[in-house]
C-alpha cells in the first residue's frame, strides 16, 4: 500500500486550504485557477446526475492529499487494522 500512498502523494494538487466540506473543489480551483464557487457550484449540479457527482466526489475525497500530505484513505485503513 506505500506505494499506491506514495502515487497519491504525487498527485499535483491537493485540498484548499479554503475548504468548506472536504476541500476537493477548493483544491481544484487553486490547482486550476478558477473560483472556488463556481466548482462548488458545478459540483453541487452534478450530484443531481446518478452516482456520477456524489461517487466521483466521494473517491476523490478519499484519494486526494490534504496540504499536508496526509490521506484520508491511509487513515481508514490504518483504523481498520488497529482494530
């Protein structure tokens, strides 16, 4: 798995600082230069599509780095075997 971690790390953008929920569409506007809103706001329209909008956003919660490197995934996992 410290390889896929390691994949994920290089990933070149990671969670807004500017986050309101899970920093995915603040993350994407900082990487691309587009307003944070208007990812938002397109994000939120495709949730209305079936599984598309609510599962894409949901992987890449758990995939994307947060500024400091950490992952969501790594922390699930790490839970489960501790468990």
């Amino acid at each position: 798995m410290e390889t896929v971690y390691r994949a994920l790390r290089a990933i070149p953008f990671r969670r807004g600082p500017r986050r309101w929920v899970g920093g995915v569409c603040a993350g994407l506007a900082d990487r691309f230069g587009w307003d944070a809103n208007i990812v938002r706001l397109v994000t939120l329209v495709s949730f209305l599509l079936p599984v598309l909008g609510i599962g894409a956003y949901l992987v890449l919660w758990l995939i994307v780095p947060w500024v400091d490197n950490s992952l969501p995934l790594q922390r699930i996992v790490r839970s489960f075997r501790g468990r």
